[in-house]
C-alpha cells in the first residue's frame, strides 16, 4: 500500500514539525544524531549546513535581539 | 570565513527623529534585500537589509526606531540610543551613523543631528525630501552646512527612484573621521538658529498655507470626528465589497484544482488527505489573502499619509476617558492589522502602567486573522440586502464586531485603570506633514504581508489541516456503523469530550474540534471547520463550499454566539507569546488569557440565550 | 500668560519653561522639541470633547500636546 506509506509519512511529518514548534528540546535529540549521520555518510555540504541549523535554531527574542529585559522592551 | 566577509562588509545605521522618510530612505536603498524579524511593524522592529555600492563594497544596514533625543523616553528610544552608543547587547557598534534629516523641518531635526554628533563617531548627513523643500521655496546651501557641521553633507528624495543616489556615492567614500564635538553644556537650539541663519533662506510659502487649511478641516471638533468615522467606515465597506471579486476568482482556483486532484487521484486515503485535508482546510484560508491585504493598504496609506497622528489627537480626549493617552491610539490602530506588532509598537509609550493597560486591550481589536471567520460567518447567515439606502448590511454587521471589540476594550481599560491615582499622561505628539504615500513603498508593505500570510498557510495552516484530517479520519468506522465514519475518529470523540462546557453557548462538536487548532492562529479554525465538514461530509455534497454546508447545518444562534466567542477569546499563541515577551512575566499572560477566556463565554452564553428567546435556536 | 491660556488661532512668544519637579521630564522634551525661549508659537486646532488637546505649531513643525503640559510653557505678548 504505497498510498497508506506516504499518508503515514505526511502526517508523521506534520506532528513532527508541531513538536518541534511547542516543544523545541525534544526535537533537538533527533537533529543531532540526524547530523551526525550525515557526517559519518558524507552528505553533500548544504544539507549538512542546513541541518546545523535547525539544530542552531532557537525560538524567542525580539527579532534578532536575544537580551529581553524584565521591564519590557530588548536591551 | 566569516571574517573575511565582515572586514569587507560596512556596518551602517540609518537615526533621525520620527517622521523624517528614514524607512523610505530604507527602502529606497536596500530594495526587497532587507530582513524584518519576524513580525512588519512600523519601525518597533529590528530591520536589517543589504546593499552594495557602485564600488563593489559591501553595506548592512540597520533601520533604527524614530527617536526626537538620545535622552530616551522610551524603549523604542532606548534601543536607538544603545544601538548608536555601541551599547547594545549582541550588537555591535555601527562603523558610520547615518542621520537622516526632513530638510522641510530643519529646526528640529537638526537638534537631533547635533544629539547624534556628540557621540562622536563617523556620520553622515542626509537632508531628505529636498524637492519639496525647493518646492516650498526653501533654499539650503548644502556646502556650508557641511562646513558648519563639520560632517559630509548629501541631499535625497527618498520617494522618487534613484533618489538615494548621492547617499550611495557618499558611502563609497573612505569613513569620514570623526567629527567635532560640543562642550556639553552647549545651548543646542542656539547652535540650530546659527546654522539656520547661515545655510537657509526661507520665504514664506503657499504649501504650508495648504497644509494649514487642510488641518482647520481634518483638525476641526466637528468636521474632523466626522471625516474620521467616515475614513473608517469606509475601511470597512471596501474590505466587504472591493474583495468580493477577487475573493470569488481565488474559491474559483481553488476549487478547480481540488476537482483536478480529485479526478487524477483514485478514491482511497490520499485522496481524502489531499482533498479533504490540505485544499479544504488551507484553500478556504488563501480565500481570504485579497481582504487582508485590502485592510492593509488602507492601513498602511493612513500611515504613510501622516493622518494617524491626528487622528490620535481627536481621540485622545476619549482615550483619556478610559485613562489612556491618544499615543495609545496608533499600537491600537495597528493592532486591527495584527496584535503582534500592535503588542510590540506599545514601546513608544513612556508611562509604564498605560502601556501595560494598552498591551492587555491590545487583542480586543479586531486582528486580520478574524476576518476570515467573521466574512465566513456573515456571508452564512446575514442575508446581503442594503439599508438605509446605501449600506450593505453584511458590512454592518462587520462594522458593528469591530465597534464591539473597541467598546469592550475602553471598558476594560477604564476598569484596569480604576483606583489610580491621577497622574500625568504626556501625550506631546508630533503632527507631522501630509505626504502622499510612494507607491513603492505600498507595495513592499503589501507585499511583506502578503509573503507573511501565505507562509503560515504553507506551514502552519497546511500542517495543522493534514493532522486535523487524520484526527478526523482514523479510527475508521467499524464495520456495521450507522453513523458517519467522523463520529467514531478521534476528533469525534474529543469534540464530544468538549462538549458538556461548550454546549450551554451553543457551540455543536464541530466547533470545539475546531478551537483546538484554533489556537495557534484564529484563521486556522476556518480551515479546520472546512476539513471536519470535509470529512464528515457524505460523497455527493463533499464538493460543496463551507459556506451554505453551514448555513444549512448551523442555527443562526450558533452562528451569532461563535462570532461574539471571537470578538473576545484569546485564541492566538503569538499573541500570548508577545506578551510574555514583552511584558518579561508570564504572570501579565495569565490574566490576559483568563480574563479573555471570560469574557468569551460570557459573550457567547448572553448572545446565544438571546437568540433562543427570539426563536434563533436550532429548528 | 501660559500656552494653555492662549486661544485657537492665537500667536505668542516663548518666554520660559517651567519645571514641575527637579528634572521634570515633560519640561525637558518640551525643550528638546524646540519649545524655547524667544520662539513664536501658535495654537492650531483645539481637539473635541472639551478642548484638550491643543495642535500648536512652533517653527514648522506641528505638535500636539494636552493642556497640563501646555501649562508648562509660559509666554510672552508677540511682538
């Protein structure tokens, strides 16, 4: 049944991208032994980087600016 | 690698106080090459783009909020001031400052430019928007302005194509050294009148005298009210009637192409994910994109154009009713885009307490992201008829949601400001001059909030639509069930689980699967209501549109009950999220939601018992 | 005279500005924005609802302000 393979795949795919999105920390295990991987098998450059990062991702900050201050505002 | 890219990159910073075409200047330069983060406020963001020179060289530049003073007010201030002082975490100090300067407005913006000397690092100056200083009649003797500053002096209209071109040439010069710095008790304003005697002459001028006459109309107790309800009122007719057609042409695509993928695929669990799942749910969102952008360009020409100030200051005696200042009216305007930036434009707000109380009513507007539930909504139930001669009713009604949102949200402020003390709101509040708005730079807003909008339809509506399907679909009905297979998935089951606390408002199960996706973006529960009918549907109506399948399914009561859900409820996670950001407490977060979440059901139990006492309840 | 005294349409000479407290900083942005002695300013449009805020112009440049900040500017007859 390949049409129930890639309904599998899609949806695992779309749960995957929502765990990452709400639980950054436990899609981050996944990023790393998937880099891994890519290393020891000599993957092309840009896949690796790209996988570098997702890995450096990090969600939150105003913008670009990662130093939030309690009283409200980026200093 | 890195470094050898930075030695050659220039780092620049475009300051100037508010006002002075420092974003077109911006835009003018770096063209589509910039980066926003995340969200496309005005200037409360970080907005970085690339640029190179004739020579080959080079440029990041850095947009920095508007500031009057390197004495901040304000966070939006306090940011310029760090970013220009080499004082900012994570940023580093920019090799040349650009000071951007209305060469109408001189007076002023030259204090500012003289603020931004005494750092004492290499800058330029731009006198912008020089035509309609010549068109005013005003002449500026650029070299011995240059000579008096002490700085390289070059002219722009940053409206007008190559308009930026002496700019670029100037950044293609070695870094000026450098340049003089004041005692610093020197009078500023008296150094301002000296280079203003020598480099200017100025006549008086029939420009100013139309800007005058325009203002005794737009700033008039009267006239002025009514020239602001009619500006949005207008607002809110053209998002109903100028979209329709485009709106019918993109459902027309739409719907071709899930015949196309219905006809290609065979019958079976693919089919039903990609017709069922994907088209249904981000196709009936995409329908919305030529209404949104209609509500922003009306936004972005009330910006661009210089009204939004005096609107403010028409408002701000009701404002100040509900002990809030008319600078918390533009965060608020911008908050009808979205909450988001609206959230983060607070920053230009000085007193604490009122932006706090603006941040917590910011979400009572009505965002964009409701749009396509309220026009889903009203094009179901509100039959299309005029009234009172000229109005369509449907736009009415939309009208009136968004009255709502604003009555309810001076209310709450009114109450959230009770038992303070009184003190001073400084409003102080420049009414800069009418502009028309550059084409160019329309369409870049345009087009930054079009590319925004269809990326989270491609990302979160697209994703959230397939696991909504597959919710919806598995477990498939067992074998000898009567009902429709729905009723036994597990969307099924949760619905029914939410049930028993959404029934009193009149909500069926359909909607409660709907307002758990919802969530994440108010729009997503459109999608999501189009994928569980999707699925639910029996295989002859399955082609049929959202719109009549719920007009035929759904009383009018649930109808209204769930619109008056939305006018209130905090279904948004950015929102939340911005908040928490910037308020630095989740404890802020906590009371928006709950009191949010009250007022919803609140709202939705009055307006659905009403509609059962006038027979608007299920036949 | 102060500038919340003045009338729409009205034209005066800065003279001061006046500090509510040591290093009020309504009074210094006041300055910063241009209101200084010895500048001409002139009341441009009073707003709804009971007249306040006041649209002043000073230079070119238009300001809107409420009128307890007015009443920090105090004037002198033009002349």
């Amino acid at each position: 049944m390949i049409e129930t393979a890639i309904v599998v795949v899609v949806v695992a795919c779309c749960s995957f991208y929502w765990l990452g999105r709400l639980a950054p920390s436990a899609v981050r295990p996944v990023w790393q032994s998937l880099s891994r991987a890519l290393a020891s098998v000599g993957a092309p450059a840009p896949m690796q980087r790209a996988v570098a990062g997702r890995l450096g991702a990090r969600s939150g900050g105003c913008g670009a600016c990662k130093g939030c201050d309690k009283g409200g505002g980026c200093h | 690698m890195d470094a050898v890219v930075r030695e050659r990159t220039l780092r620049a910073a475009l300051v100037g106080n508010p006002n002075c075409g420092k974003t077109a200047l911006f835009n003018q330069l770096t063209g589509s090459r910039q980066k926003v983060a995340n969200y496309a406020g005005v200037t409360v963001e970080r907005k970085e783009g690339r640029l190179t020179t004739a020579s080959g060289l080079a440029v990041r530049l850095l947009d920095l909020p508007g500031a009057y003073s390197l004495n901040a007010t304000s966070p939006d201030e306090a940011v310029t001031r760090d970013v220009c002082a080499g004082r900012y975490r994570g940023e580093a100090a920019p090799d040349l400052l650009i000071c951007v300067l209305d060469a109408t407005n001189l007076r002023l913006h030259l204090r500012f430019a003289l603020d931004v000397r005494q750092l004492g690092r290499p800058m330029i100056v731009v006198i912008n928007m020089i035509d309609a200083a010549r068109q005013q009649g005003l002449e500026i003797d650029i070299a011995r302005l240059q000579a008096d500053l002490g700085v390289p002096v070059v002219t722009a209209i940053a409206v007008r194509r190559g308009g930026a071109s002496e700019v670029l040439a100037a950044l293609d010069h070695p870094l000026p050294p450098p340049p003089p710095v004041l005692p610093p008790d020197a009078d500023f304003h008296a150094v301002v009148r000296k280079l203003l005697q020598d480099a200017v002459s100025r006549p008086a001028t029939a420009s100013e005298a139309f800007e005058e006459r325009l203002d005794r109309w737009v700033l008039h107790p009267v006239w002025g009210m009514a020239i602001l309800i009619a500006l949005m009122f207008l607002m809110f007719q053209a998002v109903f009637s100028w979209a329709q057609p485009l709106m019918d042409g993109v459902q027309a695509l739409v719907d071709q192409f899930g015949e196309l993928v219905r006809g290609v695929l065979p019958d079976g669990v693919l089919q039903g994910l990609l017709v069922d799942g994907v088209i249904a749910g981000a196709g009936t969102v995409v329908v919305f994109l030529p209404q949104i952008l209609i509500l922003f360009l009306w936004i972005l020409t009330l910006e661009e154009s210089g009204y939004l100030p005096r609107a403010a200051f028409l408002l701000d005696r009701l404002m100040a009713s509900a002990g809030l200042s008319g600078r918390s009216f533009i965060p608020l305007l911008s908050s009808f885009a979205c909450a988001v930036p609206g959230i983060m434009a607070t920053r230009t707000i000085q007193n604490p307490r009122d932006r706090l109380v603006t941040i917590l009513i910011a979400p009572l507007m009505t965002c964009s992201a409701r749009l396509p539930i309220y026009t889903l909504l009203i094009a179901a139930f509100i039959p299309r008829k005029t009234v009172w001669g000229i109005f369509n009713l449907q736009g009415v009604v939309l009208f009136a949601l968004y009255i709502a949102g604003i009555v309810s949200a001076m209310a709450v402020a009114r109450i959230l400001k009770r038992g303070e003390r009184a003190s001073e709101h400084p409003l102080l509040l420049e009414l800069p001059a009418y502009r028309a708005p550059g084409l160019r730079d329309l369409a870049l807003g345009l087009w930054q909030r079009a590319s925004t909008f269809l990326s989270r339809v491609g990302t979160i509506i697209v994703t959230l639509s397939v696991l909504l399907w597959a919710l919806s679909s598995f477990p498939a009905a067992p074998a000898g069930a009567t009902g429709p297979a729905i009723d036994y998935s597990l969307a099924g089951h949760i619905g029914r689980w939410m049930l028993p606390i959404f029934a009193p408002i009149g909500f069926n199960w359909q909607i409660c699967v709907a307002l758990i996706p919802g969530l994440a973006a108010r729009e997503v529960a459109v999608s999501a209501l189009a994928t569980v009918y999707a699925v639910g549907a029996s295989e002859a109506d399955a082609a049929a549109q959202l719109t009549p399948l719920l007009s035929s399914q759904w009383s009018i009561g649930t109808a209204l009950s769930l619109l008056a859900w939305y006018v209130f409820a905090p279904q948004c996670f950015s929102t939340l999220a911005v908040i928490r950001r910037e308020t630095g407490t989740w404890k802020v977060v906590i009371i928006a939601a709950a009191y949010l979440f009250g007022l919803a059901y609140a709202a939705s139990f009055i307006t659905w018992r009403i509609a059962l006492a006038f027979g608007g309840g299920p036949s | 005279m102060r500038l919340n005294d003045l009338s729409r349409g009205a034209s005066a000479i800065i003279d001061h500005i006046e500090d509510r407290e040591p290093g009020d900083p309504v009074a210094l942005r006041l300055r910063e924005l241009g209101f200084v002695p010895g500048e001409p300013v002139r009341v441009v449009a009073v707003a709804p609802f009971g007249g306040d805020p006041l649209a002043v112009k000073i230079g070119f440049t238009r300001f809107a302000l409420r009128r307890a900040e007015a009443a920090r500017v105090l004037l002198r007859d033009a002349a």
